[in-house]
C-alpha cells in the first residue's frame, strides 16, 4: 500500500467513527465495513524496558476483576491515551479473525476503541463477538463450509433459546474437535448449503457458530446467504410436501448439488491428509517421490495470502524463492503467528484454502523451493526448485 492510499485508508477510518460515535450509523454498520475491507485492529503494545518483551495495554473493564484491551482505530487517537505505566507504546495490527478470540479467551471483557478521543467506544464481549462474526463470515465463505459434531450421522444441535434449536458450526477443526470429544461425535466438514437445510428443517434461520467458547455468536440469515454465495454453493430450496403426493425415493436438484459439495470437500480433505500421510511416512527427501505423487493429485492447499488472496512467500532468504505449502489451517496459522511476532509491522495476511493445480501452474516457471508445514513435526522441504515441475509432469500437465 502505497502512503497516499494509506493516508485515504487512515482517513476513510476516521469517518466512519466519527459516523457511528455521531449516531448516524450503527456499530453493526461499523463492523460490516471492516471486514468487507479487511480493516485490521491495532492494539496498543508496550515494553516497559529497553529490549524487552511488549505486552498489550488494557483498560479496566466493569470490575476490578475485568480489563478490556486498548485499540487505537484513529491515529489521533494515540495522543489523547496517558499511559499510568512508563514505556515504549507501539500499535500492532492483526485481524479481527484471530484477535477477537484470543482476547476473550484470555479472559478480557472486551476493548476499548481511542480512550480519551471524541470517537471513545467500547466493545463488551457480546459486541465483540458481533464484530468478529462478520470477519467470520468472510473467512468461512472462502472455505465452502464449516467444521460440525456429527453423532449417529445426525449434526450436532444446540439449543439457543427455549426450546430452539440449530446446528453447532466451529470456525476450525481443533476448536471442533474438542466439542466432539465432549459430546462423544466426530468433527466433520460439512458444506454450508447442507448446514443451511439443517439449519432448515428444524426451523431456524442460521447457524450457532462457535457454541462453547468466548466467542459464541448466533449467525443471521444475511449471513448464511452470503456464506452460500461466496462458497458458489446452491441455497436450499424451501420444499412443502403435497398432501397428495408420496414421498418420492428421487434426489431434487438441491439435494443433488449438496451431495456432489460434501464429495468435493470430503475429496479435498482426503488429499491434504494423504499429503500429511505421505509426510510422516519419511522426513527430509527420501520420500520425495511420495509427496510429489500427493501433491499432483491434490485438489486444493492451504497457503498465507495477503488481502488481494495472493501468496506470500514469508521467507527473508535472498538465495532461493521459496514458498509454504499447508496440509491445514492449524499448520499456516502457527507460521504466520510466529512470522508476525518477528515481523510486527506485516500487513494482513491469512491462511486461506485455494485450488491446487492453478497455484502450482502459476508458480512452476518460478522454481521455487518448496515447504510443506514448516515448523511443525509433520514438515517436508523440496530443497530444489525442481518440486512443482516435477509435480506437474505427474498430474499430466
């Protein structure tokens, strides 16, 4: 981003606060905005002493006991916070799809936007939620569907008001997992449009996304219509049986489109974990062969993109290009943590799931070094540039 677009960015923000502290828009407008433009948030770091480790500012909350963490949206803002403790103040953006989360899951009631500035707002945890849920929906659209407890081939469903219930939706499959194991089902990628006629049949509009932790948000049905249409999904169709007729054993359409969207997930799932597989079987390049065979059949990787939905190479390596490849998102998230803990003023980047073939066409001719889950123990490096070549010789290209 050049400066005079961040100085448009800058002032673009400050309108809109000024709007919603004005009463003329809503905080849910507010929201909405941010994450169609994949706004960050900027915390308030601190170090106390030279050389040493930050730490986020916090505000207290409604008791002794709370603390809500300190943003700065307008940078106006910064001169008006007094700081009771004397350091080095820095702002540090990150998305709202991971900071929300960590922030109420670390017990902090919340955030407090510009302390001290005419635009001051604060955030409980139920406003904070809202404001992730939209970030959500961004993010989950892209992935064609959501992570659900599946008991006896039946969804999970929850009861979020009297005798209401809907489907259990996690935004990852660790955050699912743990549910599975307490509910005693499986953790299950499931399309939205299937989740949707769930959600359909037993009368509700959306959703409970991330039922049992901080975050816990109920979705809306602008929001379920919008995570169908970003998947490219078929919505469900409102069918009423005629008193007339007998049940008939033929699929409809609908039911068609959500068969063919679970095989394409569960096929897609099934790569990646064939790809791990064939990456614990043997470390370094014994098993080269192995991986490239996974690789050239996989329909779709996980890679770090930046907010246009281009990879990012994260490497400072001037000798080689290279570039991570991911069998999940828990993978590319530990990564891009790391990378942002080194490299602080990074802009917005975001695991995202993106088609296999197409990624590894557009960057063959570059012959980049390839590796797959650095960091973890289920890690496997290329060391050559030779990988998506090769990679594409097997599938046929």
């Amino acid at each position: 981003m050049s400066q005079h677009e961040w100085m448009q960015a800058v002032q673009n923000e400050q309108m809109w606060l000024h709007e919603v502290s004005a009463g003329r828009m809503t905080q849910d407008d507010w929201f909405i905005h941010l994450a169609k433009n994949g706004t960050p948030l900027r915390t308030l770091m601190l170090a106390t002493e030279q050389g040493g480790s930050e730490k986020p500012v916090l505000a207290p909350g409604p008791s002794p006991q709370n603390k809500r963490l300190v943003l700065v949206m307008d940078p106006e803002a910064l001169q008006a916070i007094r700081l009771q403790t004397p350091g080095s103040p820095r702002l540090m953006a990150e998305s709202a799809w991971t900071l929300v989360p960590k922030t109420l899951r670390a017990g902090h009631d919340g955030f407090v936007v510009n302390p001290g500035h005419p635009t001051r707002m604060t955030l409980d945890r139920t406003t904070a939620a809202r404001l992730w849920r939209e970030y959500a929906v961004a993010q989950l659209g892209r992935k064609g569907g959501g992570w659900v407890p599946v008991r006896d081939e039946q969804m999970l469903l929850v009861e979020y008001a009297k005798d209401t219930y809907t489907v259990a939706v996690y935004a990852t499959e660790e955050d699912c997992e743990q549910i599975s194991r307490q509910c005693g089902g499986t953790t299950t990628f499931i399309p939205w449009s299937r989740i949707a006629r769930r959600c359909q049949e037993v009368g509700a509009e959306a959703p409970f996304l991330q039922f049992g932790y901080p975050e816990q948000v109920m979705l809306e049905a602008r929001h379920m219509e919008a995570l169908i249409r970003q998947s490219d999904d078929t919505p469900p169709l409102q069918q009423t049986p005629s008193p007339n007729t007998s049940p008939s054993a033929t699929p409809t359409a609908s039911q068609s489109a959500d068969a063919q969207a679970e095989e394409s997930a569960a096929s897609a799932q099934a790569g990646l974990q064939a790809l791990e597989q064939a990456i614990r079987q043997g470390q370094g390049i014994a098993n080269g062969w192995e991986v490239c065979r996974a690789l050239a059949e996989l329909q779709s990787v996980w890679v770090i993109v930046d907010s246009r939905g281009e990879l990012v190479p994260l490497t400072q390596d001037s000798g080689h290009l290279m570039i991570d490849l991911f069998t999940s998102e828990s993978h590319a998230m530990a990564l891009l943590e790391d990378w942002k803990q080194k490299h602080p003023d990074t802009p917005t980047l975001t695991p995202r799931l993106v088609p296999a073939r197409p990624l590894f066409e557009a960057w063959a001719p570059k012959m980049p070094v390839i590796w797959i889950n650095r960091g973890t123990p289920q890690a496997w490096t290329s060391v050559t540039g030779e990988t998506l070549p090769y990679v594409l010789q097997l599938s046929g290209s």
